[in-house]
C-alpha cells in the first residue's frame, strides 16, 4: 500500500472517530445509547467506495476500536466494530462489482450505500442493542429506518461531489 494512499485512509479513521465521537446527536434509551444521528459513518463508506471493500472495512473497524480508547461511550462491543467494518465493506464490494467508483452513477451509488446501510445500521445494529442490552426493536429500528433514509443520499451526493473536488487522488485500481 502506497504512503499516500495509507495517509489518506489514517485521515479517514480520524475523521470518522470524530464526526462519530464528537459530532453526532446521540439519544439515550434506558441509559443506553440507542439512537446516534451523524455522518460517522461516511468516511468508512468513502474508503470502501474510493479504495477498495477492504479499506472500507479497516476505516470502519480502526475508527470504532481507536475511538472508543479516544472517547469510550459504555463498555466496548465487538458487535459494532463488526457493524462500523461491514458499514464501509459492503458498498465497497457493491461498487467493485458494478465497475468500480469511476464507472458508478447516481443511482447505482444509492444503491450500493442504501443496501451497506440497511444490512448494518438499520438491521444489525438494533439487533446487537436488543440483544446486548435489551432495547425493543420497535424503540430503535424506525429511527434507524428513518435516519438512514435521510444519511443514504446525503453520502452518495457527497461522495461523487468529493471524488470531482479530490480528482487527484489516488483511487482503487481495484486492489
């Protein structure tokens, strides 16, 4: 992996630890967190658009484990590093599968966030909160549902706006 690429891609897990440790709005359900509002999760999904399933995954999990030594938010949980991975993994692959990031359009960029969205924060993410901790599914998964309808377009119009102004920028050859 080039130094550039590897700088990018550190810049990415602190910008996610961030905009989730810092700048999100978080709700609190029975003293659990159970609703988090934000952009956290993008630079994971631009990493695994950008740079390949398995940067995306790094930055996802990287971003999770460090940022809970940097801001611990509760006991830690394998279950959500899990989630944060798969968050930018799977539409990495999506898109690696329909042609790569450059080939993409619109549609198919909602596409492959959209469904990388549902898997892991709309479903697994309140099944992991049930199961962990209890909460109702009917207290986390609209909301989810509802936040994710609202983050899904706002990332794919905010990736190909990134990928115009970062042209320059080394992105997946498919690695």
């Amino acid at each position: 992996m080039k130094t550039k690429r590897k700088a990018t891609l550190a810049v990415l897990v602190s910008l996610q630890i961030v905009l989730t440790r810092l700048a999100s709005l978080r709700i609190s359900l029975g003293g659990i967190e159970g609703i988090r509002f934000g952009f956290g999760a993008f630079p994971a999904i631009f990493a695994g658009i950008a740079y390949g399933p398995l940067a995306g995954a790094l930055v996802g999990a990287l971003g999770d484990v460090v940022g809970y030594f940097v801001n611990p938010m509760g006991a830690y949980m394998p279950h959500f590093t899990l989630t944060a991975a798969l968050t930018g993994a799977i539409p990495g692959l999506l898109v690696k599968a329909l042609g790569g990031p450059h080939k993409i359009r619109l549609p198919h960029l909602l596409v492959a966030v959209a469904i990388g969205q549902l898997i892991s924060s709309v479903l697994l993410v309140p099944l992991f909160l049930r199961q962990l901790f209890g909460l109702p599914l009917a207290a986390t998964l609209p909301a989810k549902l509802v936040g994710e309808t609202v983050n899904v377009p706002l990332y794919a119009v905010l990736f190909q706006a990134l990928q115009r102004r970062l042209s320059g920028l080394e992105v997946a050859d498919s690695r």
